[in-house]
C-alpha cells in the first residue's frame, strides 16, 4: 500500500472511529493492543490521592466551622483579661464537643476515677503511660490514675468531596457591601 494512501485511511479512521487502522499498525510496527490499552488508560478518569493527613485536616476544618477551634487556638489572648477567655472558651468547648459527639464516639481506656488507685490491666505502651517512680523492668502492678486515656470507638466522618481542597481548613470569608 502507498504512504500517501495509509496516510489518508490513518487520518479519517482516527478522525472518525478515534482509532488507527490494523494494517497500517502492523506495517509501523505499532501494536494495535498497546493503542487500545492506551487509549482505556488515558479514558479512565484518576481517583484523586487520598493522603494520611485528610482526615485529620477534614477533622480539624469541622472543629474550626462548628466551633472556630482554629480561630480561638491562633487568636493572640495575651492582653485579654481571664474572665473574657474564659466567657470564649466556654461556648467554643461546648460546640467542639457536640462536633467530636456527633463524629466519634468516644471512651476512657481505663473507665475509672482519676486520682485513685488502678491495677494495670495492659502492659502496652500505647495503651498505658507509666508516670513517676517506674521499675527498670518497665512493668508495674497498679498506680493512681492521673489521666483516663481516650480510645476512639467509632469513627463516621462524611467522604471528602472532590471539589473539596483537604489543606483548606477554613475558606476566607469576605462580605460584599
């Protein structure tokens, strides 16, 4: 076959089937297969990657949308008077709580009361934190409970949308006038 008559069945099948001819591969040395592979690879649409720290940034941006938790946390208090941090603090506590409620359930690692004593019914270091006076062998039988810990039993935090940038914890804000 002539190159100029390859060239115009090459030209119009790839114009109108988006495929290039059999024949005219083979007489290339083109593999009609890797074309085809190609050609599925390059139709199907990629996931986007999905990264360690989404769901941390996802959580972090509810806490600041429910609760301004960023906004309080980056805000410099330091000429605020106790009372005024205090009055603050209180309802971002109250509304940060109800979004960690409503995402996680969460419960102590040793449901028990701070400050007294607790047989130590786990040697695993994340699990148990032993404070103050531990043995060399790093094993203890009981102690007081200074913190309870907190395990997370569920956690239900809604898919990440496409259109969302995860590192955007909060978007700017600007009213128009």
């Amino acid at each position: 076959m002539s190159r100029i008559v390859l060239a115009f069945r090459s030209f119009f099948s790839i114009l109108f089937r988006d495929t290039l001819p059999e024949e005219v591969a083979k007489a290339y040395g083109y593999s009609k297969a890797g074309a085809v592979k190609a050609k599925a690879v390059a139709a199907t649409p990629m996931a986007p990657e999905v990264k360690t720290s989404d769901g941390a940034l996802q959580m972090l941006g509810i806490l600041q949308r429910d609760g301004r938790l960023v906004d309080l946390l980056m805000e410099d208090i330091s000429g605020a008077q106790d009372e005024q941090i205090g009055a603050a603090f209180r309802s971002v506590q109250e509304q940060c709580r109800d979004s960690l409620e409503k995402y996680f359930r969460l419960s102590p690692v040793i449901d028990g009361v701070e400050g007294s004593y607790t047989k130590i019914e786990s040697s695993d270091p994340a699990v148990v934190k032993l404070l103050g006076n531990v043995p060399a062998s790093g094993k203890a039988q009981g102690g007081l409970l200074r913190h309870k810990g907190w395990r997370a039993e569920r956690v239900d935090l809604p898919k990440i949308v496409p259109s969302q940038k995860p590192d955007v914890i909060a978007p700017a804000e600007i009213e128009i006038e």
